[in-house]
C-alpha cells in the first residue's frame, strides 16, 4: 500500500510510457490538436485555456497497475474553479478507463474505503465534497473544510 508521501512523490508523464500516457488521454476524452492533449472546453474567442496534462501518476488501488491524474483548465467548461480533473486507471489487460470527472482541483486523502484512496475535490469557498469508491464509482461521501466535517 503507498504511502501519502509516495503518492506525493510520485511523478507526472515520467511514469507512464508515451503509449501509456496517449491512452490515459484518450480515456479521459482528450484528443491531440496542434501538439497539447484538447477536449471540447478550449474556445477560440473565449477565455483563456490551459490544455490537458497529467497531474499525478500512482497506484492508487495496489493492484500494481497505475492510475493517472489528468487535468485540464479553463472556465469556460470549469466555472469559477476554472479547472477540471478526471481520473483514469490502466486495467489488467492494457486498456485505460476513466473512473470520475469533476470540475475541480483533486486531493488525494490518506482516508481509504473499499481498497481506494478518498478524493477531496477542492475549489472556490470553504466546504468541499469528498468521494468514496463504492465498488463500482466514486461517490459524494461528505463534505469537508481543513479535514473537519462541514456544518449542515
């Protein structure tokens, strides 16, 4: 099981392959467009757009194939976060698949359920959804300010 400290450690592209970096994308619904890794959110006349690249790289679950955090900004598809993260994990047999997409910065918690991590999806204010694997998804679990739990 990794540590918090080894996810922290843990590098972006530099763990993944270039064909494993490729299908990370494509699971998490980019297309290469001009050299950066694109999807549907960059608007030529709107506001400005940070292309997609890959955030985080670990073995999230143990299983001892790799999970990629992809990220990707702009408002126009993001709100005032102004960025989105989706989550893909590389399955036994080669192909990648996307677990989750959130507006939103992810945190990954020391907190685990069901053989998972749990995600801080953070942003703008001062309360933020935490998601739990379920068996079968990521899921709104609580929310939470500093690590307390929010007031209702």
């Amino acid at each position: 099981m990794m540590t918090l400290m080894a996810l922290a450690a843990a590098a972006a592209t530099g763990d993944l392959s270039t064909a494993d970096e490729a299908a990370a994308f494509r699971a998490a619904g980019f297309v290469l467009s001009g050299g950066a890794w694109k999807t549907e959110c960059e608007q030529p006349d709107g506001p400005p757009y940070e292309p997609g690249h890959i955030d985080r790289v670990a073995d999230l679950n143990g299983d001892g194939l790799p999970e990629a955090i992809v990220t990707e900004g702009g408002s126009f598809c993001y709100g005032h976060t102004g960025t989105g993260f989706m989550l893909v994990s590389k399955q036994a047999g080669g192909k990648w698949v996307k677990l989750h997409s959130s507006p939103g910065i992810a945190t990954i918690l020391p907190t685990r359920a069901n053989g998972w991590p749990e995600i801080e999806v953070g942003g703008p204010g001062f309360c933020f959804p935490v998601l739990r694997w379920n068996g079968k998804a990521f899921a709104d679990h609580r929310t939470q300010y500093e690590g307390k739990p929010c007031r209702r």
